[in-house]
C-alpha cells in the first residue's frame, strides 16, 4: 500500500521526525537548509518534494536551525544522526565548522553532500553548485545581447572591488564579450552593495555614457538599485539594465519594462537536484569521484571536478513570461 509522501517541517532542532510516517523500505533523505522560514529554501523543499514523488521510495526530511548559524545547523546534523537518516544535504552556514558533524554522519554509513553554499570537502562526498562563473559570465552578457540585435554600449554595476564572485563573473564575461557583436563593454563601476552608492553609479553612467543601452549587474542590490535609477531618469526603453537578481525584488521593474530580463538559480531546481544525487548515491548507482557523472533526473548529470564539485545548469531566467509565477517564491 502506497503511503504519501510529505514534507515533514521542523520548527527546532529537537522535532521528532516521524519514521513511521513511510513505509519501512524508504529512502529518508535530509534537506538541511541554513534556516527555516526563508523563501529561497522553502522552494527548494518543493523541489525535493517533486524529486520524491518521482523516485517513489523516498521520505524528504526538510530541516534546519532558526536562524543561519553552524551551531544551529550541528544540532540538527546531530538530531539527523541519531535518526539514522539514509542522506543529508545540507546548503552550509559555514565551510568548515560542520566538517565533525558531518564526518561522524558519514562514519555512520549517512551520505553526505553539500549544495549551494558548499561544505570543505573532507565533510561531504559532493558539492552541488548552482552553476559556474563560466555559464553565469557568458549568462550576463547574454541577457544584455539578446535584447541588441544592432549592438551597443552597455557597462557593469557591480558589488565591492574585492568580491571574488563577481570578479570572476566579470572577467568569465569579458572573455565571451567578443561572440557578441557589436557589444561594447565601456565600464566597471561599483556601488559596495549598497543600494544608495550603486543607484549614484548607476545614475553616473548614464551621464557619462549618452549612448549606454544596458547596464548589467551581477548582484541583487546593484540590479534593483540600477532598475530604479533608469527609472528615476526616464530612460525605460532606452536602458536595460539586467543581471543577478531577486523574482522578490525585480518583479515590478519587470513589469515596467526597465529590465526586460535577469537571472538567477531555481530554487526549485536545486532541491530536486540535490535529492536525485543524494538518492543516487545512497543507493549505490553512483560514486562521487572526480570526473563521476552522476543523474540528476529532468536536470541531466552532475559532471563531477578533481574538488568533486559540479554545476547544475544556467542561470535560470525569469522574464514577463514567470514572473509572476516565481516573485512570491523568493
């Protein structure tokens, strides 16, 4: 007899987590997220959900501490242990002070991975990233191209001069600028992360470039920041600024056409990624070993580095089109 799947919430470490609930034969697989009551990993818990339902042995366990720490996350590794889960996944609040936790996990014959914010690998067996900077700086660029057919101007709002992240995501675009023609990279600026100094920068390169078409923002707070100072100038349709962000927070820009287009990972995608690959090496159809390609269902395979780290897809671009569907998500 078939028994529902379900989503069991933990609202504190201590929640008893109710193995009866599944059949004996279930596969209970641990969704660690960095804390409970946050949109980005309630809609990963979706995704792991639908992942479940698609293997149909599996029992998903989503849990986490109530705000981001590691002492949090380390009693809940610890409470998981005790429940002798099959798997954890866990999206880490810190590298490296979980690697005891979930070393003794592993010793216990648990499977281990990490995804989006990655354990040191010596406290997991693989780290599921959301994509890589090669796919995001080519996705950035894109975005900006996509909307050019003639070319143009377009300069890049980003966070702080020393953001490894964005530094790398910039210099990945700048190496794919040229398979865009007529794309005409004329600036860097950086607003720190702030919403007030990127809106000046912003405002800055619209003065400075008359012909700029696009500004391109790898971070949530320059995009949004950017998004209202076309605004603010007038220069819907002249403008476009893209890049990384929020469905939450550029919803409205979006649908006053100062960004026609952005990016960023879905959640959904990556809670139904890290369960395939943790159901898949649970079971034994896997080993995570550098070079390993490992299923991930609808999302293809996880191809794996000498790290064992692996990137699920692009960037996932949320237009018009979704998004509405997704701005209430995260």
């Amino acid at each position: 007899m078939s028994v529902m799947k379900k989503i069991l919430s933990t609202v504190a470490v201590t929640a008893t987590f109710f193995a009866g609930a599944a059949q004996a034969e279930d596969m209970r697989i641990a969704l660690v997220v960095k804390a409970l009551g946050i949109g980005f990993f309630e809609a990963a818990a979706k995704g792991a959900e639908e992942a479940a339902a698609e293997l149909g042995d599996v029992e998903i366990i989503y849990t986490g501490p109530t705000d981001t720490t590691a002492e949090g996350q380390i009693e809940v590794i610890n409470a998981l242990i005790a429940q002798q889960v099959d798997a954890i996944a866990i999206s880490a609040n810190d590298t490296d002070a979980l690697v005891p936790a979930l070393k003794k996990a592993m010793d216990r014959g648990i499977t281990v991975i990490s995804w989006d914010s990655g354990v040191a690998p010596e406290g997991r067996e693989l780290q599921l990233n959301p994509s890589s900077s090669p796919l995001i700086g080519n996705m950035i660029i894109k975005l900006a191209a996509d909307n050019l057919p003639d070319g143009g101007d377009v300069a890049v709002l980003s966070a702080t001069t020393t953001s490894t992240n964005q530094n790398v995501w910039i210099e990945e675009m700048n190496k794919v600028a040229g398979n865009y023609p007529g794309i005409n990279v004329v600036a860097t600026v950086y607003g720190d992360d702030l919403a007030d100094k990127s809106y000046r920068e912003a405002e800055g390169l619209m003065q400075t470039y008359p012909d700029l078409k696009a500004i391109i923002a790898p971070t949530s707070v320059g995009i949004v920041a950017a998004a209202q100072a076309v605004t603010d100038a007038g220069k819907i349709g002249e403008v476009n600024v893209t890049g990384l962000g929020l469905p939450s927070e550029m919803a409205g820009h979006v649908e006053s056409g100062a960004s026609k287009s952005f990016a960023i990972w879905n959640p959904i995608d990556l809670g139904y990624s890290a369960t395939m690959l943790a159901y898949n090496l649970a079971k034994g159809n896997a080993e995570a070993a550098p070079g390993a390609e490992i299923p991930m269902g609808r999302m293809g395979t996880l191809t794996l580095d000498e790290n064992t780290e692996g990137a699920m897809a692009d960037p996932f671009v949320y237009d018009a089109s979704n998004i509405e569907e997704f701005k209430s998500i995260f």
